[in-house]
C-alpha cells in the first residue's frame, strides 16, 4: 500500500478513487447488461431532443458571444501568467497542439460525409422551398457543415481553457475546472464541492473522447480495408482503439513537450501534403471560390443558425446533427479547454483567444471547405456516386471519394496518408485527454503520477471500445450529449465567476 501511495503522490485521492470505482462499474455494467446500451442510447437522444434543445443551442451561443466579448473589453490586455511572462511554446508548436487536440479526427471523418449527408436532408431545405442534391441544396450542406464546425464550438474550448489559465496562472489557483468557481466558493473548492465539479469535468472529457476514439477507430478499419482488404468487425474496431490506445498512452507517459508536441507538428505536415493533393488533383477553381463564397456564407447566415431550433417536437434532424456537436464540444471544453491552458501561459487574454478561436476555425473551414466542395462537386457535377457511398457507410466517403477523383497512380498513397493521419490525431487526442483527467485528479499538478497516466489511457480505450462494441456511435453520441447537460451547468457559473473577478481585481 505504501508503494502504491508513493506511486500516487500529489493525486487527490478521494477524487482519483471515486471516479476509478464509478468507471470500473460503467464498464462492468457494460459488460453485464451489453443489450441495454442501445435502449439506454435511443431513449437520451430522444428526451434531449424533446427537452434540451433550445437550452443546449443557446448556451452555446452564449459562451461564444462572451468569449468573444472578453476578449474585445481593455481585460484582453492581461497576461494568463504574470505581467511581462513569454510564453513557453512558439506559434507553430502552439497552433499545432491547438487544432491537433480539438478537432482533427473529427474533420477527418465528417470532410466528405457530412456536406453529402447534408446535400440530401436538411431542414432548411424544405424551408427554402430547395430540391435536394441540386447546387442551391450544396450551398446549404456547405453553409450548415460550416456552422457545425464554428465559433460556436471552438467557443466552449476558448472559454474553459480561458477561465482555467487566468485562475490557476493569474491567481495561483490549481490548473482544474473547480478553480473557476473560487470566486463564490473560497476555499470550499478544495472539498468535496469541488470534487464533485471535477468528477463531471472527468466524466466529461471521458465521454467526449470516447466519441472521437469511435470515429476514429471506425473510419480506421475502413482504410484498412480499403488498403489492405481486412474484414472490418466489432471486435476489429475494438483492437484497434485497444491498440491505437496504447500507442497514446506511451505518449502521454513520454511528456507533453516530447510526445504530444511532435505528434502534433507532424499531423500539421501530413495535413498540408494532403490538402495540397486534393487541391490540384480536385476541383481547384472550384475549390478556391468556395473559400471566398463559403466563408461569407457562414458569417452572412451566422445569427439565425445560432438561434434556430427545429419547431419539430421530434428534432430528429437537429438531435442527430446539431445538439450532438453541441453536446460534443461541451462535453470535450474541459479536455481541450484544460489542454489549451496548459500551453497557453504567458499569452494575453487577447491573444489566446484570437489563437484558439480564429486560427482554428480558419483552418478548419480550409479544411472543409476543400473536401467538402470537392465533394459536392464529385457528386453533382462529376461521376456521382458519394451519396451511395455515404448511406452505405459514412466511413468509406472520403475514401471513395479518393477513387472518384481518378487519379490513379496517387489514389491507394492518399488513402494511406488518411489513415496514417486519423492514426496521429487519434494518439494526439486521447494521450491528451489522458494528460487532461490526470492533470484534474492532480489538482492541476504539471506533471501527473505515471502509474496515473498510464491507468487512465488505459481506461480511456476500454470505455471508447465497449460503448461502440455494443452500442455503436449513436450510443458514443448520446454519451457526450448526455453529460453536456449538467457540465453546462457549471459552465453558466465559470461565467459569472470570471467577470466577478475581473471585475474585482483587474479593472
């Protein structure tokens, strides 16, 4: 015992122990009930549509028009650290760590099959009086993929990651979600208040992964099929997070500035090599107008997307697509929210805020906006063929639409630096949500025990792999959304704790 405890020094125990022990029973209960993850799946989603949605759109409109706020006041001034601090990483390494812990698997998986998804049912459609599958339809995929992939999102990771880096680097508070609360709590933060804010954070950032590691490992075995034609099972699905895990969990014993880092700036390398492929080999003029007409689309129709709710009682459309980013993105704000503080000290409020909302965004809608266009036109001005491949498996469009380029000596070589790719960004993100939890049971320690690291990378995979094994990526989804709920909650109240003290001390 007394080793273990050795092993265990500077963790917080009650909380590292409690949510062990509730972790553990989730995976048995899992295991024991395999049947009910589906039921259990089916009826969250329904009562989160029927009685979330309106809550979920606009508190994340909210987080987004405060950050942004934050940032403009004389308060972007302040240094996260203290006045004069340089920050320890460079643009290039932060940028890479940015856009690799938040959204690459993501982009990965939806860049093709999202905008066709869109292309073919949308309610805007209907509204607008538009055919599907036509170029005012594509329009619209574009503008809603957009929307999902905005401010809006990377918002809910600004501001936690905001609120966390003033507290802890500001004040000296520890580097966890309760620190952003001290201003109405004092030192209860430290007791069992406090924990049960983190234990949600944990929770949190455990089901938000979870989602990207089914993606991920879901999209993997289709390049693996498609390269070297493996039989993609469950249980195929389940070795490859097991093993992807880990590879991450080596990583994130390795180190943030060893591991993380270099998988990052390697990710940001293998994405230019294959942006630049589908560029030429695509629809380039195409392509390079999207940018331009998309991008004005997305800020021209920003406000009435934000605040529109489907007057459906059913919100199947909405619930499958946009409260799921939602909930996703907030379920994921204290993973990456922690993870960008964690990089961003010696930074402005300013500054972090233009870095972790601006430069991800633009990057992400290059990013979509070259495949999705790409895409679009594939299928409605090109041999067709995406739409059959998306609603046969969502895994397989990129990868089909590889194939529909017709570009044949570079084909099988894209579809192997895709998968290599969704390999890196799957290492990236779950070796950072591991440093992430371990960092929360630490009570913000900078460096996590490695028996710490190691059993929470572990256990990271085992959730990501039972819950797709035996529920699929609806029941993924339905996790995320479904803990959104109550971190949002605490959300509201970073909020009002920020402007306290700013209010307080910093004017």
């Amino acid at each position: 015992m007394k080793k273990l405890l050795n092993h265990l020094s500077g963790t917080n125990l009650f909380l590292t122990g409690l949510s062990s022990l509730l972790v553990i029973a989730f995976l048995i209960f899992i295991l024991v009930n395999p049947n009910l993850v589906s039921d259990f799946a089916d009826f969250w989603k329904t009562l989160i549509a029927q009685r979330f949605a309106s809550y979920l759109i606009w508190i994340v409109t909210l987080i987004a028009i405060f950050t942004i706020v934050i940032a403009l006041t004389p308060f972007g001034r302040i240094t996260l650290g203290k006045d004069g601090e340089l920050p320890e990483f460079s643009r290039f390494s932060w940028f890479a760590m940015l856009f690799g812990a938040g959204v690459g698997t993501g982009i990965l998986f939806y860049g093709v099959a999202e905008p066709i998804s869109h292309l073919q049912n949308n309610p805007f459609l209907s509204l607008e009086n538009i055919q599907p599958i036509t170029p005012e339809a594509a329009v619209i995929a574009q503008r809603i993929t957009l929307f999902h992939w905005g401010f809006h999102g990377w918002a809910c990771y600004s501001f936690v990651g905001l609120c966390l880096g003033y507290f802890s680097y500001r004040k000296g508070l520890p580097l966890t979600i309760r620190s952003a609360l001290y201003p109405f709590m004092g030192d209860k933060i430290y007791g069992f208040a406090g924990d049960i804010v983190d234990l949600v954070a944990v929770f949190s950032t455990l089901f938000g992964i979870s989602v990207s590691l089914g993606l991920g490992a879901s999209q993997m075995a289709s390049g693996l099929q498609y390269l070297f034609s493996f039989e993609v099972t469950p249980l195929f699905k389940l070795g490859l997070i097991l093993f992807v895990s880990a590879i991450a969990t080596i990583s994130v014993a390795s180190g943030l500035n060893r591991g993380i880092k270099l998988l990052s700036e390697i990710n940001i390398w293998l994405c230019i090599i294959l942006l630049s492929f589908i560029i030429f080999a695509g629809p380039t003029l195409t392509i390079l107008s999207s940018l331009v007409s998309g991008t004005l689309d997305y800020f021209a129709t920003l406000l009435p997307m934000s605040i529109w709710v489907d007057p459906n009682e059913n919100n199947e459309w909405q619930s499958t697509w946009t409260l799921f980013y939602w909930g996703w993105w907030i379920s994921w704000g204290p993973f990456v929210g922690m993870f960008m503080a964690r990089i961003s000290r010696g930074r402005t409020l300013r500054e972090y805020v233009a870095g972790t909302l601006l430069f991800p965004v633009l990057i992400g809608f290059f990013w979509l906006i070259v495949f999705g266009a790409t895409a679009l036109d594939l299928q409605l001005n090109g041999v067709g063929g995406l739409v059959e491949a998306v609603n046969r498996d969502i895994t397989q469009a990129i990868f089909t639409a590889y194939e529909l380029l017709d570009v044949e000596w570079a084909t099988w070589a894209m579809a192997l630096l895709t998968t290599i790719l969704i390999a890196t960004w799957f290492i990236t993100s779950s070796d950072s949500a591991t440093l992430v939890i371990c960092t929360i049971l630490c009570l913000g320690k900078k460096h996590p025990p490695m028996a710490l690291r190691i059993f929470w990378g572990a256990i990271i995979g085992c959730v990501a792999g039972l819950i797709l094994l035996f529920g699929g990526l609806t029941a993924l989804q339905t996790a995320s959304t479904s803990i959104a709920i109550p971190f949002s909650v605490v959300l509201i109240f970073m909020m009002f704790g920020l402007v306290k003290s700013l209010w307080e001390s910093e004017r």
